[in-house]
C-alpha cells in the first residue's frame, strides 16, 4: 500500500492507540498535517505555517499531539479540532525532538534543539523546568529512561538525548548540572547519533529490575544501529 499525499519529505509517524487513527507529517509546500483511520482513510488534515520535524502523543488521553517546529516553539494540539492549546517557548533554533513524559513524569514534555540545548517543561504551567547544556552540536533526540538515581522506586529521574557531537548523554531532571554519564560514539563509523530509544529485549536472566532488562538501541548518521545493555 502507498499513500501518495506527501509532495516532499515525512518526518515523522506515529500510531494513537485510543483513537486507531495513524498521524503523518509530511513537509509540504502548505505544511500540511494528516491523519488516518487504520483502514488508510484520510479523517483530517490540518494548515501550519512552520514545519514541523516531530510529533509526539500525549500519554494517558490519546487526543492530543506536540509538534517541534522550525519557528523554535513546541505546540499542543487537539487532533479533532485541530486548534492549539499550548504552545512552549524558550529554545533558540528549531525543535529536533519533542517527547511526552509517563508515569510521575506524565505532565512533562522533553525536547531537543539545534541550539544544542535540552529542556523540560511542564505542561500544566507552559513553562520550562529544566535546561541541560553540554552538547557540542544539535541535539537530534530525546528519550525518558526507567533508570532511577539511588533507587527511589517509582521515579523515573534519568533523560538522554542524542546529538550530531556524536554522543549520547544521560541526565538527572533534578539537577541542571554536567551529565551523569556520557557513550562516546565511533566517529568513523556513526558520525553523529539521529534516533535512539529504549527497548527490552529477550532477559538473559531472571531479576525484578526493571533497568536490568533496558537496552539503549541507537541510531546514527552513517547508517549503523548498535544497542547498549
């Protein structure tokens, strides 16, 4: 199956379980917003005059999305109005990245820029929690993890992000300090991280930590995926 609605690049997809709908973005000369019910049926399309380079679903409601943008902002969106109700300012070059929080975390958006900066925000206020700079260069991706810092069960404290300086460097959200932990990549052959995410895999052996059983799977410019654990 191909839809042909898309005049140049998609950037991003993704699956809003509560609704069965799939949301595409495609970068199009009207920048336009799609939305799909499962059977590839076009449900809604909506103008933006930015383009967008991320979407991402709000956790627990299904009805709204987040896009990061060109024009530096992140917006929230009600996906059957169509109407923003939100909108995040603050980062000084265009959005990379933008994800939704779980669990303690679930009022929380976290996102990364080409301004090389990464930031929390909370949504209920609209404003920022948290900067964390280090990054040499663009920061391509964000990602919350399951790691806790001094086992304070039921917290999850720790963010990563992903950038073209070619390392990954994990964070505590309660400190704005210098990373917790960084993973050098290899510049020969990765030449900048664009995508990573957390993934259980297949347990080696039987434990009760959650951590235990995480993988750090990435993604990089030149093309090979390596996975961390």
């Amino acid at each position: 199956m191909v839809l042909n609605f898309h005049h140049l690049m998609v950037v991003d997809i993704c699956v809003l379980d509560q609704l069965t709908v799939l949301f595409v973005y495609g970068i199009l000369k009207h920048q336009n917003h799609y939305i799909f019910s499962m059977d590839m049926k076009k449900v809604n399309n909506n103008d933006n005059n930015n383009k967008i380079n991320h979407i991402g679903v709000i956790g627990g409601n299904g009805y709204t999305i987040c896009s990061g943008s060109y024009d530096n902002t992140i917006r929230i969106w009600d996906i059957e109005t169509t109407k923003q109700l939100n909108v995040f300012k603050g980062h000084e070059d265009s959005i990379k990245s933008a994800k939704y929080g779980s669990n303690e975390l679930l009022n929380t958006i976290l996102s990364g820029s080409h301004d090389k900066s990464v930031r929390l925000w909370d949504i209920r206020s609209g404003q920022q929690i948290q900067l964390f700079n280090g990054h040499l260069c663009t920061v391509t991706c964000v990602e919350y993890s399951s790691f806790v810092i001094k086992d304070s069960i039921g917290n999850s404290n720790v963010i990563c992000s992903g950038s073209l300086d070619n390392t990954i460097r994990f964070w505590d959200i309660r400190s704005n300090k210098n990373e917790l932990y960084m993973i050098k990549g290899d510049e020969k052959e990765e030449d900048g991280i664009i995508c990573l995410k957390f993934i259980v895999l297949k347990k080696k052996k039987e434990t009760k930590d959650i951590a235990h059983d995480l993988n750090l799977c990435y993604g990089s410019y030149k093309g090979p995926i390596r996975i961390w654990g």
